[in-house]
C-alpha cells in the first residue's frame, strides 16, 4: 500500500484530473443518484430517496483530509449559509471512514452547523466512487446527478456556486 501511495505521489503530476475521475468516479451527470441510508444524529435516520424534489449536495469528505479542510469553510459559508432556509434544498456531508467519535468533535471544533455524518464502511461513497475527496455531487429536482467535481479546486468550486444560484433562485 505504501509503495502504491509513493507511486501515486510521485506520477501525479502526469495524471490529469480527467484520468482521475474517469477511473475513481462510478457515477456520471445525467445518472439517477444511487440511493442510500444515512445517519441524521446518533439516533435517528434517513434515506437520500427522501430528499427527492430537492436540488441536494452530498459532500464527501474525511477530518484528516486537507483539501477537505479548505473546501467544507466555504461550504459553511457560501452554500449551507446562503440556501438552509431554501425548502428546495439539502446538504448532507459523509465523513469517509470516519464514525461519529471523530465527526462530531470536528463539526464542534470547526462550528459547522450543516449535517456532518460518519460513512464508516463507505456504504454512501462506495456507490460513487473508489477513491479520492473532497469530492462534491449535487442531485437535480428529478434525483438525476447535474453535478459532480473531484478535489478542492477554486474554479470547481465556483462552478458549483454559479449552479446553485441558478437552480435555488
């Protein structure tokens, strides 16, 4: 696995963002959203069925991950802030790998006030993707994926909040 990591470290430069996506991404726009169960809190639950009528970004992210780090301030900031009290809108945040012993300690240390849930055993993020986060996918009205972006970049990012604007005005 270490050998594998250094392998991906070092040949990253020759690697476009394309080839990543293409080969970590099980999903595409245009493809209904995969369905699943999530936690809400400690006790209760949820199924993204549930959300269908709603535009919902569904980020997927993990507390050591740095590009994660610098992306979920502005989703706090410019989405979660701007739309919660949109009726057409949801933000559910899954926390790879991660149980609540380590996600709620971080949304309280980082005063977030979005839904952050764990995604332990990948049960959400198995179904679009093999590897790599941040990774951010919104869900139309129709529960058909119109967007998708891999890591934290700027234009990405900015992408997204043109997209929302639009589909939340």
């Amino acid at each position: 696995m270490k050998k594998l990591l250094l392998l991906l470290v070092l040949c990253a430069p020759f690697i476009s963002r394309a080839q990543i996506d293409t080969a970590s991404t099980l999903t595409k726009v245009g493809d209904v959203a995969p369905t699943f169960t999530f936690s809400l809190d400690k006790t209760k639950k949820a199924n993204l069925a549930d959300y269908k009528g709603k535009i919902v970004v569904l980020d997927f992210w993990a507390t050591w991950c740095g590009p994660c780090r610098m992306e979920l301030p502005r989703v706090q900031k410019e989405i979660w802030e701007k739309y919660k009290n949109n009726p057409k809108f949801a933000l559910i945040a899954l926390d790879r790998e991660e149980d609540w012993d380590k996600t709620l300690p971080f949304k309280e240390q980082n005063h977030y006030t979005f839904l952050l849930t764990p995604d332990l055993k990948r049960n959400a993020y198995g179904l679009y993707a093999k590897q790599y986060i941040p990774r951010l996918v919104v869900i139309g009205e129709d529960g058909r994926i119109i967007y998708q972006s891999v890591g934290y970049v700027e234009k990405d990012f900015n992408d997204l909040l043109a997209l929302l604007a639009d589909k939340l005005k």
